[in-house]
C-alpha cells in the first residue's frame, strides 16, 4: 500500500484500521520519544500502554484518558483510539496482545497505577523489543503477566475525563480547558453556552455524569499531574499556575480527586 501509515510494526491496510502479519502472541514496541500524530485508528491486537516518562491522553468514545508517569492503560481489541500529548519527551512501552483471556476485565479500558511487580515485569518484557520471531521464554512470561492484570487493576476513575455529546457543553468545556488557570462562575459559563445557569448544570449533569464545577476541579487537578511530571515545578508552583492560591487547597483537592497527595517525584532514567 502505497504511502501506508506505520505504527510499531503494523501497517495501515485501510483508513485507520492497522494490521499486521505477525504470528507471535504478544508482540513489544519500547518507544524512547513518542511521536503524536492524533490520528484515530484501532487494530485487532489489545494494547498494553505504560509511560515511564511524560504522559499521555488516549481519546476513546466519549471519554479521555490521562495515563501519568508510571501508569498503564488497558486498550481492548478493535477499540478506536487516538493520543496526544503536550508533553517534550514520552516514553512508553506497548505491549500487544494477540489472544486474550475470556474474562469481562479484558473488554473495557482500565487506567491504573503500575505496582512495583507490575512495572518490573513490563520494564523487563524490553529486552524483547520489536523482536517478531516467537521466543518460549517470552511466550510464557507475557501470558503471566497478561493473566495476572486484573489482580494489579486498583483503577481511578478520576483520571477520565468525560465529554458530553451537546455541542453547547463542549464549548464551555472547551473554554474551561483554555483557561483552567481562572476560576469562572456558573453565569459565565451559561453565558459561552447560551444558555440558562439552571440549565447548564441540569445538562451538563445528565450527559456527564458529574457536576460543572467537578469537571473544572477535575481539569485542574490533570493539568497540575501534567505539570508535576515535568519535573520543572515546585508543589506551590504547580498549585499557583492550575488556579490555587494557596498549597493547602491545592493539596486538599489533589487529595480528594486522586486519593493521595501531591509529591514531586526524582525524575527516573531508564
């Protein structure tokens, strides 16, 4: 196919569809700088994500993803998906499965932090790297692992952001985006929408599932995780540059979003 698209080996046989001709049952591509095109696409294989450096958003449905540092992403087979990230560098590894397990966990998208077996298990899986001929050894280790992820799930759902389909609500959801660092009132908002502050918050809670005011505390705290994983800012920084004025409540709705506290962590070198 002439000028095909190419994606850790697969090739682009029709428009975003991606196959490939490998006969492995699982197949690894570590990624030292990602390479974001947002092109949607989706391909037979179930995708394993982990990020060891940077982040990355995966758009799925009427949802977005954010997959932190040191975090994976469970992407089920023939699943459309696109990534992008504002990220300077992202490191990640893809893990690609040809056959899964018959169990419920497997046919829905799961965010979740990596435990330390986990993340020793996926960083030790490299050494496979874009290998395509079959290996015992890797056979094995890999259908271990893949078994084994339902039991590593401790999911946070916070990490999804979700999208209403009213093309007036995307537009205050895009406005709260581009100017996350302000704290707007509901009549503002009703105001880009065009509509009502009653029925504002009436739609936006029915096609969301949570309040206005949540989804701009939820903006927030993913755009602080962004900045956090830049190792460039301080906790007061951070809190500053999201809208905070002070680091107590920025740390109280960290905590109450993500269920830990805020830390700025060593950068890791792999």
């Amino acid at each position: 196919m002439q000028n095909a698209k190419l994606k850790c080996n697969f090739t682009e046989t029709e428009n975003g569809f991606f196959d490939d001709s490998i006969e492995k049952e699982a197949f690894i591509w570590y990624e030292e700088n990602w390479q974001h095109d947002d092109y949607e696409h989706l391909h037979q294989r179930a995708q394993l994500t982990f990020v060891t450096e940077g982040y990355q958003y995966f758009h799925i449905n009427d949802k977005i993803y954010l997959v932190p540092q040191n975090h994976v992403i469970w992407v089920p087979s023939l699943q459309k998906h696109k990534i992008t990230s504002e990220a300077k560098t992202v490191k990640l590894m893809v893990s690609l499965f040809k056959n899964i397990p018959e169990n419920q966990f497997y046919s829905t998208t799961h965010v979740f932090p990596a435990p330390p077996v986990l993340k020793e298990m996926i960083l030790y899986a490299k050494k496979w790297n874009q290998e395509t001929a079959e290996n015992d050894e890797q056979k094995t280790f890999m259908n271990a692992l893949l078994i084994s992820l339902p039991h590593f799930c401790d999911e946070n759902n916070a990490l999804q952001i979700p999208l209403p389909s009213d093309k007036r609500l995307l537009e205050v959801c895009q406005f709260i985006n581009l100017n996350y660092q302000q704290n707007h009132s509901i009549d503002e908002l009703a105001e880009t929408a065009n509509l009502s502050t009653r029925s504002l918050q009436r739609i936006f809670k029915k096609e969301t599932g949570i309040s206005i005011k949540k989804y701009a505390q939820l903006i927030k705290i993913l755009k602080s995780i962004e900045l956090i994983d830049s190792h460039q800012f301080t906790l007061s920084e951070v809190a500053y540059k999201v809208g905070y004025k002070s680091l107590s409540a920025f740390t109280s709705s960290y905590q109450a979003i993500m269920n830990a506290k805020p830390k700025v962590s060593k950068k890791i070198l792999f």
